[in-house]
C-alpha cells in the first residue's frame, strides 16, 4: 500500500468517525475498500472520488450484526423460487439487506435511515457437497451467506464492494405493502397445494381422515410442491443455458450457409464469361 493510500484511508477512517461510526466498523471497512483497490489496481481517489465526500455516503453504514439500531426499518416478504431473485434485485436497489431467512423461508430485511446502501444477490445450489467449494469461490468476492432454504443457499454484497460512491442510496423509496412476491408458477403451485389440503381438511371434518392422516397429507403435499417447484426451477435453468449455447452455433452455420451460395454464383457468373468470350473468339475466326 503507497503512502498516498495510507493517507486517503486515514483521511477517510476520521471523517467516518467524525459521523460516529464505531472504530470497529471502520476498520472493517477500510479493510474491505483495500481489498477492492487490490483487485482493481486502482488508485483510492480515483476509484472512490474524495475521502471527505465518500465518507459522507458511507457514513451511515448499517450496523455490524447482531447491533441494535432503533432507526433501521424492518420488512419481511417472500417469493416463490421463480421469482426470487428478481425480487432480491429489486428489493437490494431500494437498500434492503437481508439478514436471515426464517423458518417459513421469508427474507427478513432490515434499511438504514440514516445512509442506506444497495445491496446485490445471488442464490447458488449449496448441497453438502457444493457448500464448501461455493463458500471458496464466493467468499473472496465479497459474497456472503445470508440464509438457506431447501438446497438453496442466498448471498448478499453491498453493492459499494464493486461500485464504490455509486452504492450509496440518494433517497429511500417507501417500504413495500406487499409481502407476497409469486410468479405466475408458483400462483399455480399455491393453487394446487391448497385444493389438496382442503380436500384433506374437509374428509378430516367428515371422518374419513384423522388428525394425524391430515397433517401426514399436509406435509406430503408440501414436500411434493417444493420437490416440483425445483424440479422445474432446475429444468428452466438448463433449457436457457441450452438455448444460449444453440445461439452461437446457429449463427455460425447461417454465416456459412449465406457465404457458400453468393460463392457459387460468383464462381458461375465467370464460368458463363470465359463461355461468351470463347463463343465471340469461334465467330470472329468463322467470318
């Protein structure tokens, strides 16, 4: 580190603390802003504008976890796995952080008021035997672990890791009213989950079911619709991955395809010429 990022760093570690950043947050972001510098190769001011004024964007940095914070907004929602991770883009540009997921698979979020920042995601695929090499190749990133559920493993960064002033927030839309988020799929899903466990409700009522055969089909129902759920996530995810890998081929054999006939009449047309030529040179000899 050269001493001009020695001094933009300290310049930048006091005006944060001016705006009464505990030290310890400092730190840890001063940390996180040289391991950016370190990927990019660039100098700080250059990347993150003046210290004095990054620090005024930075300077309501939410809390380290587990703090108490009594001016943080909270919001809890969910989606269904089609439509989560447009969901988390929308919700991570308005400054919502997800802090965990709980036990029904909600994102419960928590926004600074004060300078919130974005926050960008990701879901990954993290079975007992991905874990540990997803967590290697994301962890360096920036990327981390916010919550799991099924198979699913989210990760969330600030966007300020990769963007730098342009994280920040400028102003705070209104919390959402919603907390539902279901893609046309999982309103399907929904459907058919309740028309089973209504069924089943209803012969528990006349007597044709008991309590327990009841929550036994409740809870086959509900293994069921998130096995289908993402069985059909995955088979999406191949069919557009195969549909991207079809596009560069297909472009190439249609370049090929329109290369070879203009060719094959170029070769013609001076077939035809060398023809007329020796037909001219037939009738002048004749005459």
């Amino acid at each position: 580190m050269t001493t001009e990022s020695e001094r933009y760093f300290t310049e930048l570690s006091d005006a944060l603390r001016t705006t009464g950043v505990p030290a310890e947050q400092i730190a840890a972001t001063v940390e996180d802003l040289r391991g950016h510098l370190d990927g990019t190769g660039t100098a700080p001011e250059e990347e993150f504008g003046p210290a004095a004024a990054f620090a005024a964007q930075l300077g309501g940095l939410a809390p380290l976890p587990g703090e108490p914070d009594g001016k943080a907004e909270t919001w809890t929602w969910t989606a269904d796995l089609f439509n989560d991770r447009r969901m988390l883009a929308v919700h991570g540009e308005q400054g919502w952080e997800v802090e965990s997921l709980d036990s029904l698979g909600r994102f419960v979020c928590r926004r600074s008021t004060t300078a919130p920042l974005r926050w960008e995601y990701r879901r990954e695929v993290i079975g007992v035997r991905r874990r540990a090499k997803v967590l290697a190749e994301l962890e360096p990133e920036g990327w981390e672990l916010c919550g799991e559920w099924l198979v699913y493993g989210y990760f969330k960064r600030p966007r300020a890791a990769t963007a730098g002033p342009a994280g920040a927030l400028d102003a705070r839309p209104a919390a959402p009213l919603r907390w539902l988020f279901l893609s046309r799929r999982g309103k399907v899903a929904l459907v058919l989950w309740a028309v089973i466990v209504g069924g089943a409700t209803a012969a528990c009522f006349i007597g044709t079911l008991g309590m327990g055969g009841l929550a036994i089909t409740i809870a086959l129902a509900s293994s069921f619709s998130a096995l289908v759920t993402a069985q059909l996530e995955t088979t999406k995810g191949r069919v557009d991955k195969g549909r991207t890998d079809q596009d560069q081929p297909g472009q190439a054999r249609t370049g090929q395809d329109q290369d070879q006939p203009g060719q094959a009449r170029t070769d013609q047309d001076q077939d035809q010429d060398q023809d007329g030529k020796a037909r001219l040179g037939q009738g002048r000899d004749q005459a």
